[in-house]
C-alpha cells in the first residue's frame, strides 16, 4: 500500500511504500522506499499518513529501471606477470557498484 512519510531529509510528505517496521528505543519506525526519489528511509510511525487520492494521481518522479544486457566485471590482477585486465564476474561487487552510483551522479 502506498503511503504518505515526512521526510526530515528533504523537509517534505513524500509518498512510498513501506518496506518494514521495527520497534526503536520509544517507538516504531518504518523503513519505506521513497517512489519520487527511488531511495530508502528510516521515518517514524509518527510521520505516516494515508495518501489522498488527489495525491497519487500525480506521476511518479523515479522509474524502476534494468540495465539491459549490462554485464558486472571485475579486475584480475596477475601478481607474476605483472598484468591486470578486466575479466567478466559473476556478480557485481562493492568497488563497481559504487563506481556506478558516481557515475549516475
């Protein structure tokens, strides 16, 4: 279900969806994922709304996306020969998917 949080980041209502809840110290917080802006939150309960129907019909910012045919590679270092070159992965490890996330930026 689609919601309405304050985001205290972004000093705005936002509309997401709720992804899980926990119980903090004093209350509950729940970790939503942002549909305008396609990132996740932590907002307490406090901050949760129900979404006006007006809200949600206005279209949403960020689209879920695929890299189509994009490929995770990785560096192969050759310590006796002294040769490194890229070589296809099986997954994407930390170092390229943060060199992704910058290029994006």
């Amino acid at each position: 279900q689609i919601c309405v949080v304050f985001s205290e980041e972004l000093k705005c209502w936002c509309r997401a969806v709720i992804k899980s809840i926990m119980y903090c110290t004093d209350d509950y917080q729940a970790e939503c994922f942002l549909l305008d802006y396609a990132k996740y939150i932590f907002v307490k309960s406090k901050d949760i709304r129900v979404a006006l129907e007006a809200f949600m019909q206005i279209p949403y910012r960020a689209k879920k996306c695929r890299l189509y045919r994009t490929k995770p590679v990785t560096l192969r270092i050759d310590f006796c020969e002294d040769t490194a070159k890229i070589v296809p992965a099986k997954r994407w490890d930390s170092a390229a998917t943060q060199y992704f996330q910058n290029l994006l930026k």
